[in-house]
C-alpha cells in the first residue's frame, strides 16, 4: 500500500496532464501513487498521463459525470490512506508528500498554503494562508479558504460522514460541501502547513461564466450545513455579499442586482460587511486577470471604472468599495518596508488572519523578528520553520513600536490603538518610501 495516492479527475485535459503529473514525478518522497479519472474526455487525457510510462500512475476511464463523482470514482480506486484530490492542471512541490503525511499524523484532515501562480504556472507573488481558527465549523459555515489540492484527507477519518465523499450533484462547491460535513462530524484538522505547497493555476476570465451558479450552489451548501438557523442565515448574507464583491470584479452588474435583491438591507452595511465586500472584490479582481495583489498598479482605473458601472445603483455598496485599495503591495514588500521602518522599538502584526499569516511568513522568510497580536484568544501564530515571533497583549504595547494592522476591516482597530505608531500594510510601504525619498 503506498503512503499517499492522488486522484486527479481529468476532462479533456490533454494539454496540462502531463504537467501536473510531472509534479508528481518529482517528489522527494517517492512511495505515492496517482488515480487519473478520465471523466469521458475525447482528446485522449488518459492515454497521455500513461505515456509518461511510470507504473505508479494508473487511469480509471468512464463516461462524463462530473468532477464529484470522478473524485469519488477515484477514491474508490485508492489503495491508500490518505489522498489527495489534485486538479488536472494544478501542480504540487517536491516536498508535498513528505510535508503533508507528516503534518496529517494523528489526525483526519491536512491543508497547506497554497500559491496563485499565473496561466503557465508563473509566480504571480499571491499566497494564501488559511489558518487553523478558517477550519472551525463555525467559520467553514462562512466560505471555503482551502484549496481541494492543498488537502490530505484519511480514509478512517473520511468514515465519520456517512455517504459518498463528494455530493456528485453539485456542480461546484463539492469540495466546501465536504470539508463541512466532514468537520461537523468530528474529523480533526491538523495545524495547518504554512508553506505554500500546491499551486492553483488561474485562467484569465475563467471565473464571470460560474459566478452565478457558485453563489446559487454556495446557499444551497451553507442552508444543508449542520448549524443554527442563525448562524446560517448570518452565513448566507455573508455568502451574498462575497458573490457581489466577485460579480463587482468582472462587472457583471446583472448579477450585482440580483444578488443584491435576495440580500436586502444593504442601505447600511456593517464594518465588517464592508470588508467582506471589499475583500471578495480585490480577490475578483486579481483572480480574473490572473494577477497577485500587488499587480493592478497599470489596472487602477479600469478596475475603477468597472466596479462603479456594476454598483452604479447601489450607493451603499459603491461607498464601500471605494476605499479598495486597487493595487495594493505585494507582502514581501510590506515586510521589507516594516523592517526598515520598525527601528529599535521592535515590530507588532497585530491580527493572525490570512492577512498576518501572510505577512508573517515573509517576514520568517527575510529572517525578522517580530511579535504578533490577536483579539482571539484562540488564534495561534502560524507554524513557520525559523519563525520567532511571541504574542503580546494589546495593553503591553508601546509607542516606540510599529504595529501593522493587517485586517482588512482594519478602522476600527487603528480607532482603539490611538497613540501608538499603527498603520496598515499599504501605509507601511508609502512610509518606508517617503524616507527613502527624504
């Protein structure tokens, strides 16, 4: 029995196949094997990932039925443990497998960070860190931050959720779905890798033609989830509110109107709604054109220009997008400018969202020192190899201190921390540039 086997679900995905096996191909860890699930393709996928001619990979053929049930075909198929569910397009690095079935010990679920890399697999600078507080039952009610690659799941752990592994009628969000029934029933996460280890390839406009079947499918997901009437209802809304942040960004306002009309009561909108709003369409926005978050600086005002057209009869939500920081910097300038600007005081990340998380692994990877905050009692820092960083409470802090305030909804926050030297990442950057130009 191998250690790790990868079902990789295929639909006339000739021309990227050979690729993602390649991945595979070159793991430090070598006891592995791959299910490539030919889900009725005609331009002969299966018969390209047996060309690659290692033994390791085998194909399970059968007509069209849908990414759901291919993943299930395959996870019948297994003779492994864990699994991973892998995109016939996406990548993982070499140290994937050593990294994933180390972290999954003694538990029923692994994730990883994971990288947004452009449509040839080019690092576009955009990394996202889910953190363990994302993997609650609470906060998955809210949406999915994992990547379906980035995740190892047990078998014996899978078994706590009766029926099929994936919902096969569900067009999309059958990986959110899962991971939802899975955690309700007890499956055990384990601390989530930090290092960015899978790669989700983007296609430039590939996300405006789904977008309104994912918001439609993602309230039918958060209404079967196992939760308080509340919570649902809270999540739904939420849900919306991502979907027209998202519909903003391809400027698709016959979506905005529709989303807008199920939601209702938008004339007012919270701090925190505004943020989701604002968060979902800078997330759109980059997603759309394949760009990282520091990459619309040459976009700004056709992206301006776009949001405001789809919003154009929503005041409401137009004020809240306007403060979209449109071509924000990249992390690892953030936290090149933090340690410049941060002096003998010492350095705060102040929120271990994806945000912090972020930014924390950046500042790990240029070696500096700093502390973190957090109003959750519950949030823990990332695990980060070389990463020195210790909490510290919000009354300890001190003026000779930067503290960078990484959530998005972050006014509130600066309002509390009056005195002290706290910015956002974007302020950090035009601060540490403005000395340099001084």
């Amino acid at each position: 029995m191998t250690a790790l086997c990868f079902v990789v679900p295929a639909f006339n995905a000739r021309a990227t196949i050979g690729t993602t096996l390649r991945s595979l191909l070159a793991q430090t860890r070598g006891d592995w094997s791959a299910i490539v699930v030919d889900d009725g393709s005609g331009d002969g996928t299966g018969d390209a990932a047996l060309a690659l001619g290692d033994r390791r990979i085998g194909v399970v053929r059968q007509a069209n039925a849908g990414l759901g049930a291919a993943r299930n075909a395959g996870w019948d198929a297994a003779r492994a443990d864990a699994v991973c569910f892998l995109d016939a397009d996406d990548t993982v690095a070499p140290a994937f497998a050593a990294r994933m079935l180390a972290a999954l010990d003694g538990h029923d679920l692994a994730a990883c960070a994971y990288a947004m890399v452009g449509p040839d697999l080019e690092d576009v600078g955009w990394v996202i860190h889910p953190g363990e507080h994302d993997l609650t039952a609470a906060r998955l009610l809210r949406h999915n931050p994992l990547a379906v690659g980035g995740v190892v799941v047990r078998r014996s752990g899978a078994g706590r959720a009766a029926g099929p592994l994936f919902d096969p009628a569900l067009p999309v969000h059958e990986d959110w779905e899962c991971w939802l029934r899975l955690t309700a029933a007890g499956a055990r996460w384990a601390p989530v890798v930090q290092e960015p280890l899978f790669h989700y390839r983007m296609r430039p406009g590939s996300m405006s033609d789904a977008l309104r079947t994912m918001w439609l499918v993602g309230l039918r997901v958060i209404d079967r989830a196992s939760a308080a009437p509340g919570l649902r209802a809270r999540a739904a809304r939420e849900w919306t509110l991502r979907s027209i942040g998202r519909a903003a960004a391809c400027g698709d306002a016959a979506l905005v109107r529709e989303c807008a009309g199920s939601a209702g009561g938008l004339d007012n909108l919270s701090a925190e709604e505004a943020a989701v709003l604002r968060g979902a369409a800078a997330w759109g926005l980059c997603r759309q054109e394949g760009v990282g978050p520091g990459g619309g600086a040459d976009r700004r005002r056709a992206w301006r220009g776009r949001i405001t057209g789809a919003c154009a009869e929503y005041p409401a939500l137009r004020g809240a997008l306007r403060e979209l920081d449109f071509a924000g910097p990249s992390w690892r300038e953030v936290a090149g400018a933090a340690a410049e600007l941060a002096g003998t005081g010492g350095l705060v990340v102040y929120g271990m969202g994806r945000n912090g998380r972020a930014l924390a692994q950046e500042l790990a990877a240029l070696g500096i020192a700093f502390a973190w905050c957090d109003d959750d009692a519950k949030a823990a820092a990332p695990i980060i190899p070389g990463l020195r960083a210790v909490r510290v409470a919000r009354a300890s802090m001190t003026g000779d201190q930067l503290v960078i305030v990484t959530p998005d909804h972050a006014a509130p926050i600066l309002a509390a921390l009056t005195g002290l030297r706290a910015l956002t990442p974007p302020r950090v950057v035009a601060a540490a540039r403005a000395t340099v130009a001084a």
